[in-house]
C-alpha cells in the first residue's frame, strides 16, 4: 500500500478566515432547511493549502474515491465519508435507489461550481440480490454508495472543491469552522511510493473449467433455453510486495484515455479498474447508454489492424451478438424517453490492443426520469449477462462457478438533482495487500469456440494485468 502522511491544518489566518465565512453559510444552509443535516459549500483552494496542488497519481493514492474520464481531462476525486450507505446482504439494486433519493432529499447546497457539486459514488454487485459466496467482497456489499466529505474536481489545470459536512443542532460559528478546519486537515498527503514490487502471477485462467463451462453453455443455447450468456473467470494476481492501486490507476488513466477509469477504496482494498463501456448517463436531460459487444485485437502493423478491423466489422456472429445487445438497450431505455436515437449500423470504438463493435444512443428524457430510472432498466444488459435475461443469468449462476462480486456491475455517481453517470465495472481488479483478484468475460453465442472465447477473456485481462506489473 502507498504510505500516508497527515497534512497539518492550514496556517495562514485568511485561511481560518474562509473557515468561519462557510461556517456562517453551512449555519444558513441548515437553518433554511429547518434543522440539522448536511450541507455542502464551495471550498476555496486557500483552504485545501498544498492539496490543489497535488498531482494525478498522489490525488488517486490519497483519495477513497476517484472517477476519471482522461480523454476529456476531467477528474473526480473524493475525501472522507460525509455519509455512507451501505445495503444489507442480499439488498437489491432497487433498495439503493430508494435510498440515494432519500438522502438527496436531505441535502442543502450553497453556490458550488458545477463540476465539484456533491455526488453520491459507488457501484453494486452483478446481482445484487445473490448472496455473497466469496469472503474476498465482504466489506463491499450487495451495494455501497459514499458521499465525500470533501470533493476535488480536476479539469485539466484547473481545480475545484466542494465540503459537505453534518451540522448539528446548537453548534456555534466558531465550533462549525473548527469542523471545517478538522475536515481540511485529514486530507493526506501520499508519501512516495516503493519501486515496483516482482510479481508472481497463478499462471492464468483456469483452461480446463473454463472449456467445460462454455460447451455446458453452447449445449443449452442449442437445446433453446437462451440465446446468450456471458461467462466470466477470475485470476489470482500475487505480489512479494503490496500491490499499488494508485500506480496502477495511473498507468491505466495514461493508456485508456477512451475509458472510465475508477477506483473504490474500502480498508484494505481497492475497486479499481478502466471500463470502455458506458452504462448509463444522464445530463440536464440528455440520456446516454452504449452497447458494446464483439471484439478483436489491435496490432502494431497499421495494415494487419485494419483487416482485424475490417475482420469484426464483417463477422456475422459479432455482428448478430451485437445487434442483440443494442435492440435490447434500446428496448430499455425508449420508455424512459420522449425521443431516443442510433446509428444505423455499428462503429468501432478502438483503444489500446483491443477494439469492439460499438453503438451510442442518446435520446431526451421524459419528465421525472432520473438516472437511476435509467439504471435500474438497463443493468444487467446483454453484453455481460445475456438474452433473454433471466434464463440467462440463471445460467450464469449455475455454471460460472464464482462470486463475480461487483465485477459487471454498475459504478459511477449520481448527483442530488438525479443525474448521473454509470459506467459497467469491465476490465477490474480488486485489490488487497499482495493480491490482486482480476475478472473478464466473454458472450457466449451459437457458434462460439471454446478456445477463441478464451483467447478474448485474456486480451480483456491484460490491461490489467500490465498496470499492477508496471509494464
């Protein structure tokens, strides 16, 4: 793990200042409502001293939560735990919803920029309703959403902050800054980090179990009892030494640019991972999803890419799979909106050693709709459960052979006012001490060959594999 060394509390006096000028507006904040709760403020970068300052990889080591989209220069970085929910076992998906608008209802904001107004981050299990079986996702739960305490927006050179922070009843001016003094002093600053550790890797998937799962499942496809179904595997990434999310994240944010890049820390581990795949967006009313599905390998010799391009692009099976894929987003998402538009045809969406068939659709959405209306008619989709839904995640569950834990569920944010970006936890790890779990899938369909399945569930998991090795 990457050492932390507590920052002391700002020194200048116009800092203390600023704190009691948002203690006078956490008070009226509060008071407006009608009582104690939270409330959230601009944080001048005065009082975040040495931290507005910090670069990438210290803000991913520092920070419980980060959500990075590096193509745009854009950066969310989370502090502390204002509020954290947290499901009980076996909790489904719908119950957090419940719960986020619920604790949306009881936050006050003042002027924020818009980037740096509070959110709500987190992620869910694949099925959230299906007990845990592997004690490696104890502490993450069926689902688990944190609200910073303190949130550091990045955009490109620029820096913004918010604080939210629980005022309580009877609480002087004095005593509020005192708090907000406090909250500003536990943000650490991340010592340097060790040099890459050797690592010992478990020597891959396990090929046999593998190649006995996906003939299961073409046996049962061909009998009509699905479509598809996406199986996944899992490999044990072992170290000498802990592993380094925050390395980690950062070799991924520098070479998936196109990617959501993401990290969950709880305790000792870490939720990390770079998602080519978007779940679900929702922005002042415009709805955004992705389906994704097919795949192929990039290739350094600029004419062999192209024909692997041209390769996925004319392949009857990606293509059939795929179109499955985009009907049923479509199918999800029209009753939540009064327009909702799509290519005709499937594009590529290309990143480092691998691309797929990929399809946007965007649409307007219909009054009252927030994003986790739109999360909870999307997940799971086809491209990492299957089709028809339930008879394929029955399937899932009966042959996979593990606890998938939060890899292909949802992870993002969603704000107060209900919008929200989601993102399907691809391309993951999770990461504890010298062991790092690492998950990928494959759709499996009439004509799929065990061993080409195979070979693209190891393309998916390289990514990974590169960043905790530092290659």
């Amino acid at each position: 793990m990457t050492g932390i060394e507590t920052a002391g509390p700002p020194a200048a006096s116009a800092a203390s200042a600023s704190a009691l000028d948002l203690a006078d507006e956490l008070l009226r904040l509060r008071a407006d409502a009608g009582g104690a709760g939270l409330a959230s403020v601009a944080l001048p970068p005065a009082l975040l001293g040495g931290a507005a300052r910090w670069s990438g990889r210290q803000l991913r080591a520092a920070a419980a939560v980060s959500w990075e989209r590096p193509a745009e220069g854009v950066g969310l970085f989370g502090f502390g735990r204002a509020l954290d929910l947290a499901s009980a076992a076996g909790a489904p998906l719908g119950a957090a919803a419940t719960a986020l608008r619920e604790a949306a209802d009881g936050l006050r904001a003042g002027a924020v920029e818009r980037l740096a107004r509070p959110r709500f981050f987190g992620g869910a299990r694949f099925d959230a309703s299906a007990p845990r079986r592997d004690p490696v996702w104890e502490d993450f739960g069926a689902w688990r959403f944190v609200l910073p305490e303190i949130l550091l927006a990045a955009r490109g050179d620029e820096r913004f902050a918010s604080l939210t922070l629980a005022v309580r009843p009877g609480q002087t001016r004095e005593e509020v800054a005192g708090v907000v003094n406090a909250a500003v002093a536990r943000l650490a600053t991340p010592l340097p980090s060790a040099p890459p550790a050797a690592r010992a890797e478990s020597g891959g998937p396990d090929a046999v179990r593998w190649r006995r799962a996906v003939r299961r499942a073409l046996a049962e496809i061909e009998a009509g009892r699905y479509r598809k179904a996406v199986l996944a595997l899992r490999v044990r990434c072992a170290a000498d030494a802990p592993h380094d999310a925050a390395a980690a994240l950062t070799a991924l944010a520098a070479r998936y640019g196109e990617c959501f890049v993401f990290g969950y820390r709880l305790g000792e581990a870490s939720w990390i991972g770079a998602s080519p795949e978007l779940l679900v967006s929702l922005e002042r009313g415009r709805l955004r999803a992705s389906s994704l599905a097919g795949t192929r390998a990039r290739a350094a010799d600029e004419a062999e890419d192209a024909r692997l391009a041209g390769e996925l692009l004319a392949s009857g099976k990606e293509r059939a799979e795929h179109d499955l894929v985009a009907r049923a987003t479509r199918a999800a998402l029209a009753p939540l909106c009064r327009e909702l538009s799509a290519p005709p045809a499937p594009g590529l969406l290309r990143m480092a050693g691998i691309q797929h068939l990929h399809t946007p659709l965007e649409g307007s959405a219909a009054p009252g709709v927030d994003a986790l209306d739109a999360l909870l008619a999307m997940h799971p989709t086809p491209a990492v459960g299957g089709w028809p839904r339930e008879p394929a995640l029955e399937a899932i569950a009966r042959i996979e052979g593990m606890d998938r834990g939060w890899y292909a569920g949802p992870i993002g944010w969603i704000d107060m006012q209900g919008d929200g970006e989601f993102a399907v936890a691809l391309r993951s790890a999770l990461v504890r001490g010298r062991e790092a779990f690492l998950y990928a899938g494959a759709g499996i369909v009439e004509g799929s060959d065990p061993d080409r399945e195979l070979a693209e569930a190891e393309l998916k998991l390289r990514p990974l594999l590169d960043a905790l090795r530092g290659t």
